[in-house]
C-alpha cells in the first residue's frame, strides 16, 4: 500500500486512460485506444518516439474441415477490421 493515500495505483488500463484524461498524470497508449483522445486534443504526445513489440493475433481454423456460413462470415468481418486499422494508423 502507499505510504502516501492520495495516490492512486492502477494496471487496468482503460483506468489509467480516465486518469491521464483527468490530468493525473501520464500514461503510455496504444494507438488503437488514444489516437481519437490525441486527434481531439484530449492528450497531448509527451514526446515522438514509440514502441513496437511485434507480436499479432491470428485467426486460426480447423484444418480439413470447412468452416459453416457464420464462421466465414465472422473471419472477413474480423479481417476487414485489421484492414480498417492498417488505414487509420498508416501501416
């Protein structure tokens, strides 16, 4: 516990985003979750440099199994969505 009470500890970070919105202090974003906050002028970059860790999220299926109507579906809306992202961050 902190020694001082008025200090407020966090790691969820939707939190942590409301309290650098409330001006408590800094936080490091992801792109995805505080472009619309820095376009806005809610935050402000406290310098340019950033940070890529690599890393992704696959879609991964059965192999030798067709996946039914909903499936297919759910994959090229899931995909579309990375393709939407790509444009919005310029990637």
């Amino acid at each position: 516990m902190p020694k001082n009470p008025k200090v407020i500890v966090s790691n969820h970070y939707p939190q942590l985003v409301q309290m650098a919105l409330h001006g408590q202090g800094p936080v490091l974003g992801w792109r995805q979750m505080i472009d619309g906050y820095l376009e806005q002028g809610s935050l402000i970059r406290a310098t340019r440099e950033t940070a890529a860790f690599g890393g992704g999220y696959y879609v991964v299926t059965p192999k030798g199994r067709s996946m039914n109507r909903a499936a297919t579906m759910f994959k090229r809306w899931l995909l579309s969505q990375d393709e939407r992202i790509d444009e919005r961050i310029g990637a």
